[in-house]
C-alpha cells in the first residue's frame, strides 16, 4: 500500500512545552506546518508547572498569559530558603524584578500546555497530529527534506523545508540525524504531590538539608505543590515504605508542615520526577533542527527546562519567516538560532549542575558553605537580585564572577551589597 503523503513548509516533532509554542506562533504567522505528537491527546499527569519571567513574557506574546484560567493560576512573590528543620535563610521577592512579570505563577498541572495546545488547534485546524509518531527522515543527499511517521498505526511520509525536533530528551530526530549527545541521568529525582494547603499559605519555602530537600510552592485553589527530593528510580521503594514514612519524612524537614502532609492520604496524590541533562555539539543539520530537551535538557535546579524550550521556540519562529523566503535552511544558516541562544542554555545547565553539587549534597563542608551563601544572598541585595534574573530566565551571563563567589561564601565583604542593577539583567 502506497504512503499518504503530506505537503507543509515545517514539520515538528513533538508538541510538548517548545513544539507546541513553536507550532502555534508560527499559525499566528500564516506559516504552514504540521505538528506529530506520538501520545494520543494533551498531557494529562501530575507535574508542578512554575511560569518564570521569561515564560510569562512567552505566553503574553502568544496572547495567552491574560487568559488561563484564574482558578488555575497562583501568582508567588516570596520564596523562602531553609534548612531542613525549618530555619529561614533567605528569601527571595520577585517583587524586585520589573513589571509586569515581577512574580512567579504557579499552574495547576498542565494549564498553559493545554491553553497553548487549544489555541493551536483553533489556529491551525488540522495541524496537531495525536498518534502520530515519528520514525525516520526523509533525505535529499545530505540534506534533510522531511519525514516518515505512523499516524493512527498507517506509515504516512511529508515533504517539508525544515524538520524540527522538539521530542524530548531522548529524542528519535536527533538520533536520526546523527547528532551524538551525551545524556546524563542524575542520581537523583523527586517525587511530586499536589496537597491541599492551610490557609495563608501564600509564600514558597524550599528546604535544603544533607541530601534532603522539599519544595512547598502555593498553588491555585487553596493547594501546594510539594517537590522531594529521592533517588533515582527509587519512587517504587518509597512507595513501599508507606504514605506514613514520607509524612514523617516531610514533617522532620518542615515542621510547620503538620496541617499540610495530614492531606497526604493515596499515592494517586503523587507523581515521579525523572532528571537528567542533555549536551550536544550541534543543534542544526541541513534542513532540520532541534530544540528544547532534545538539544539541552537540564536539571531542574534551574527552573528553567520548559521555559528554556518555549523561548528556543520563539527564537526560532522569529527566523523561519526570513530563512523560507530567502530558502536559506542549510545547517550554516540554520546556526543563527543555536548561537542566539547557547549562552543562556550552557549557563543554566552549569549553573543548575553546581546547585546540585551544593544543594543535593550529603557532605557537612559543602551543606556548612551552601548555607553561608544563603544566608550572604538575604544580606546582599546586589547578589541576590542576580540570582533571581537568572531564575526568572532574564540573564545569558553567569550570576557570579569570581570574585562574587568569594563574597557570596563570606570571605570577603561587599562594599557594594545593596547596589541592584535591575538595568544590567
Ligand atoms: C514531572 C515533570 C515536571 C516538570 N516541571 C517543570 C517545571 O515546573 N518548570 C520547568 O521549566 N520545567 C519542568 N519540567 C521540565 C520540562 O517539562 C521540560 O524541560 C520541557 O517540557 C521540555 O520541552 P520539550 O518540548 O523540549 O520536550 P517535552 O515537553 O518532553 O515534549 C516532547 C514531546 O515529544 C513527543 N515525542 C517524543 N518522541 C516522539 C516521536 N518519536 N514522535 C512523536 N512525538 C514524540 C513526546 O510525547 C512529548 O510530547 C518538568 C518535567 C517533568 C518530567
């Protein structure tokens, strides 16, 4: 039987957090392209979802921001770092950062995916395949020129000017292209629960011990996400210990959290976290490239992964127009994309790498200097209001240069502490 074969300018692979956003700004661009997804409809698990600046500011430019749901959404100004047993260290305010994205929004799960996926479908009627997986390209020499996928089970070919791999960290695209990545799978990852909160509970903590941490984060409708952290693949082992271990676990960590694990009552309250990061040496090919986890995922210290994906996405939607009209999509062109936008990504992969090595950490000398810097960054608002533009995703260069990490771990005063550069994000 002969293979359906389709027509568009640009093919995506995967609708998640970059594909989706890349798919719908193109539709509000008049560019063709079809979008496979190989899951059968939206997302629809349990996963904790903060919008960062730089995400908000996506969503506004997609016309969307104003338009989620407010009965699931949460603005969060404060977060408040502890130890583990609750003593507070510092907070950070994303008040200080300029409006209009000077705060965090908490979704309840999956809330800005589905309102980009509904306004693409509306968009582009027809142009968001579900059951649709992708299995190999198509070539023309050494250049790409489309792809072959199963939709619905039935092999079906499109011809295409640029390929867009947006399928994830272990993505099929880039293998296909050839593109070797090193794939790293932390030791460690988290188990999620959406729980209901106690009233006034309205600012984030996040609670670091030896090779402990839980984040509390407010979400809409009177609930908190909590983020543990656990080994890697041990959710099962967790599970077996029973609901009464991790409620004593989380109260030992946070005492003030008595009201919150007493609503911690069935595993379907739970989810699992996987982490790890991708690095490859190039994100572009003749005719294709990638985004997202599939070229950089990163460890979820820096908050960053879904947000780093949404801006590749605008990034690239932006360079498509100019990049068909002059038929300019070999891979040297292409590279305009990935070289807007390496900086900020390897930052934040290093960046998250160290927090890890500080935050997840089991060793009393490096637990003793991470605390110090905390607690230096809650003096120091220069320092401190860098660390929140790189959270809020508003810098490309490193919070800290040398001599900043020797002030940040206290050995050495700052003479200019409380000058904030809001201009210098
Ligand atoms: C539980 C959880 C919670 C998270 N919370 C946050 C958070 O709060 N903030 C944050 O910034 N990041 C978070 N992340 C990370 C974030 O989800 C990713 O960094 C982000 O989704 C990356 O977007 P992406 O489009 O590159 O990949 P994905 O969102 O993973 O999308 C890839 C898509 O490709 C599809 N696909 C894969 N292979 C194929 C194929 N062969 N054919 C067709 N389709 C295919 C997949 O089904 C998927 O829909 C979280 C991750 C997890 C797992």
């Amino acid at each position: 039987m002969g293979r359906a074969m389709i027509e568009t300018d640009v093919a995506i692979v995967g609708a998640g957090g970059g594909g989706a956003v890349l798919a719908l700004m193109l539709a509000q661009q008049g560019v063709r392209s079809v979008v496979l997804e190989r899951a059968a409809g939206p997302p629809q698990g349990l996963r904790g979802e903060i919008l960062q600046p730089n995400g908000q500011r996506v969503l506004d430019r997609l016309g969307l921001l104003d338009k989620l749901p407010t009965q699931a959404v949460r603005s969060v100004h404060r977060f408040n770092f502890c130890r583990s047993g609750g003593e507070r260290l510092c907070t950070v305010d994303y008040s200080d950062l300029p409006a209009p994205y000077n705060r965090a929004v908490v979704t309840l799960p999956n809330v800005a995916h589905h309102a980009i996926l509904d306004a693409l479908e509306k968009q582009n009627p027809g142009g968001l395949w579900y059951d649709a997986t992708f299995t190999g390209l198509r070539v023309d020499g050494s250049r790409v020129v489309g792809l072959q996928a199963t939709r619905h089970g039935e092999p079906v070919e499109v011809s295409s000017r640029l390929v867009v791999g947006a399928d994830g960290a272990f993505s099929k695209v880039r293998e296909s292209l050839g593109i070797s990545a090193d794939i790293y799978r932390y030791p460690e990852s988290y188990l999620i629960a959406i729980l209901k909160a106690p009233p006034r509970f309205d600012e984030a903590r996040y609670l670091v011990g030896k090779r402990e941490i839980l984040g509390l984060f407010p979400a809409a409708g009177q609930q908190v996400y909590a983020f543990y952290m656990i080994k890697a693949g041990s959710y099962d082992a967790v599970k077996a210990q029973g609901l009464e271990a991790l409620r004593q676990a989380w109260v030992r960590i946070d005492p003030g959290m008595e009201a919150i694990v007493s609503g911690l009552v069935d595993w379907s309250q739970t989810g699992y976290m996987p982490t790890g990061r991708v690095r490859t040496d190039r994100w572009v090919a003749d005719g294709a490239l990638l985004i997202g986890d599939a070229a950089h995922a990163m460890n979820p210290h820096a908050s960053q992964g879904r947000m780093q994906a949404m801006v590749d996405a605008v990034t690239v939607a932006d360079l498509i127009p100019g990049w068909l009209k002059h038929d300019t999509l070999s891979a040297e062109a292409l590279r305009a994309f990935e070289l807007a936008r390496r900086p900020q990504v390897s930052m934040l992969q290093r960046l998250a790498d160290e927090q890890c090595q500080f935050w997840n950490t089991g060793n009393p000398l490096l637990a003793y200097l991470r605390d110090r810097v905390f607690r230096t960054l809650d003096r120091n608002a220069r320092l401190r209001y860098r660390v929140l533009t790189t959270t809020a995703g508003l810098r490309s260069q490193p919070p800290f240069s040398l001599l900043d990490r020797v002030i940040a771990a206290g050995f050495l005063p700052d003479p200019r502490a409380q000058v904030r550069l809001p201009d210098e994000a």
